[in-house]
C-alpha cells in the first residue's frame, strides 16, 4: 500500500522543486503564484470536481459519499476542538489560537489528497474525495473563518459567512457534480474534453505553487520553534489515528480509508492567505504549511501502509 503513496509524494515532491527554482530564478514572484492559486481554485479544481463525478448512477455510492460528507464535518469539528485544547495548554491566546485550531484542520485535501487517493485507488476512491473536498471547503468558510477572526477587526456576518460557504465554485461545482450522477447525466464531449483538461492540470500547478511557498520560507528560524513540531505531529500522526478510531464506527472499506488519509495530509498551501484575509498571523501559517508538508513525505505512506485497505 504504501509503494504507490512513496511514488506518487516523489512526484510530488520533484514538482515542489519545480516551484522552489522558478521562485528563486525570479520567474515566479509571490505575485504569480496568486494569479497560480486563482487559476487552481477557480478553474481547474471546480473542473476536476465534476469530472470525478461522471459516471454511472449507484445508489451505494450515493449513501456512501453522503455519509462521507458528514464523518468529514464531525472529525474537522472534532479535530478543530482537540487543536483548540492542546493549544490552550501550550498557553496560547487569539488569534494564534484560532490559526492553530483552525489550520489544524484546514488540510491539504484538494492539492494533495487527490493524487494520493488516485494512487491508492483510482477512481473508486475519488468520488469519496470530492465529499472530503466539499465539506472541508463548507467547515473552512463556517467554523474555520469564525476561529480565524477571533481577536481581530475582520469578523464576518453569518450570512456572509454561510454565503461564502456554500456560493463559491467549488461548492457548486460539486453539486453539479453530484446532480449528474444522481441523474447519470453524461456531459456532451467537447464540454467534458474542456473539464478534463482544466483538471488535469491540478496536481502539476499546486505542487509548484506550494514549492513557491516553501521558497521564501526561512528554514532556520521555522525548524526553531517548538509549535510548529506539534501542530505538524497532531496533524500528520494524530488526525488520521483519531479519525481511524471514530470515524471507524459509521464508516468502512474505501471511504473510511479515504477520509483517513485526508485527515493526515498536510496544511492547506492556501491557509497563509486565508489567514491574512481574517488579520491572522500568515507567516505562522507559513511555517505551519512549510513544516507539516516536509514531514507528510514520510508520514503519509506509514498512514497508508497501517491504517487503511489495500485496494
């Protein structure tokens, strides 16, 4: 089990290098890997999103996604309080207490869980992701935003927050998604072709985008502070032993190891700017992505390899 996950982080990681020199050449400034991320959570995410869904009706699968999609809010709501606790006995107070239990939860689903899981197993496993990726994005734009803007001016309404949760495109993408299958709509060629190729480029241009990232970081300073080590060990180690023991009891075969290995993949690239836009501290989560992405190269194929099914 673990042979796939180790082949596909080498890839991965061979892309993140990508990122790293094309930042230091200056070809690739803080301001284009923006315009990256844009191109990633607006274009070729959305696309990916309805493309895994294309495939013939099963009323199996339905109950299972459906399922899927509430373990994931229960183990985010679960994994945001148990972050929140051992942030409070590590003293700390808001905002970084937000950042800690909100970052903590805000993994890296989109750009990195979804070629592991196609690694592991094709696409029986994807459509399980797509419920994964849409209820992590709803929990990021509810909860996530609310520990985010605590001890800060940016605090945002209710409706403002539920609009943003669930009227943005990957949310919608998904429930496209979900409509045809339910409906086993099949998209008209020149349609799909589009949306195939748009989310074929999601793997390549986040592992650069997060290698851009990691470029600017300042290693000696980030591998000093003892808070990145444990917010990196719940997210990478804990997480996925948690949510093997809770998520065990409602869940089984593919989908449990599905969300498992989800709940054990790194910060999100994108958790710096999400915690800018609260007035949170986005160079802590900068080291909080930078740390927990280094060290997952090891992690994930011992999650894959003890904690979930072989395909």
């Amino acid at each position: 089990m673990a042979i796939p996950v180790i082949y596909q982080l080498l890839t991965m990681v061979i892309l993140m290098v990508v990122g790293v020199i094309l930042n230091k050449k200056n070809f690739l400034t803080e301001k284009n890997a923006k315009g990256l991320s844009i191109v990633l959570t607006r274009v070729a995410v959305p696309a990916n999103m309805i493309v895994l869904m294309q495939r013939p009706f099963s009323h199996e699968i339905l109950i299972g996604f459906l399922k899927t999609c509430g373990g994931t809010f229960l183990m985010c709501s679960l994994g945001a309080f148990l972050f929140f606790l051992i942030g409070k006995a590590m003293k700390m107070q808001f905002p970084e207490l937000g950042l800690f239990s909100g970052g903590g939860v805000y993994s890296n689903v989109i750009f990195m869980g979804q070629p592991l899981i196609m690694a592991m197993y094709g696409e029986d496993g994807l459509i399980f992701c797509v419920a994964v990726m849409f209820t992590c994005n709803v929990f990021l734009f509810t909860v996530c935003s609310v520990l985010f803007a605590i001890g800060s001016d940016r605090r945002k309404s209710a409706g403002k927050m539920l609009k943003e949760a669930f009227l943005n495109l990957i949310c919608i993408s998904a429930v496209i998604g979900v409509f045809c299958f339910v409906n086993s709509i099949s998209l008209p060629t020149p349609i799909y072709d589009a949306l195939q190729f748009s989310a074929n480029t999601t793997v390549c241009l986040s592992m650069i985008y997060i290698g851009s990232l990691l470029a600017v970081a300042n290693i000696k300073e980030i591998f000093k502070d003892k808070k990145v080590y444990v917010f990196s060990f719940v997210t990478l180690i804990i997480m996925p032993l948690f949510t093997k023991a809770v998520a065990s009891l409602f869940l089984d075969g593919i989908a449990l190891s599905v969300l498992v290995v989800l709940m054990g993949t790194p910060a999100a690239a994108a958790l710096p700017s999400f915690a800018e836009i609260y007035g949170n501290d986005e160079k802590r989560a900068s080291e909080y992505v930078f740390v927990s992405t280094i060290f997952s190269v090891i992690t994930l194929p011992l999650v894959a390899q003890f904690l979930c099914i072989p395909a």
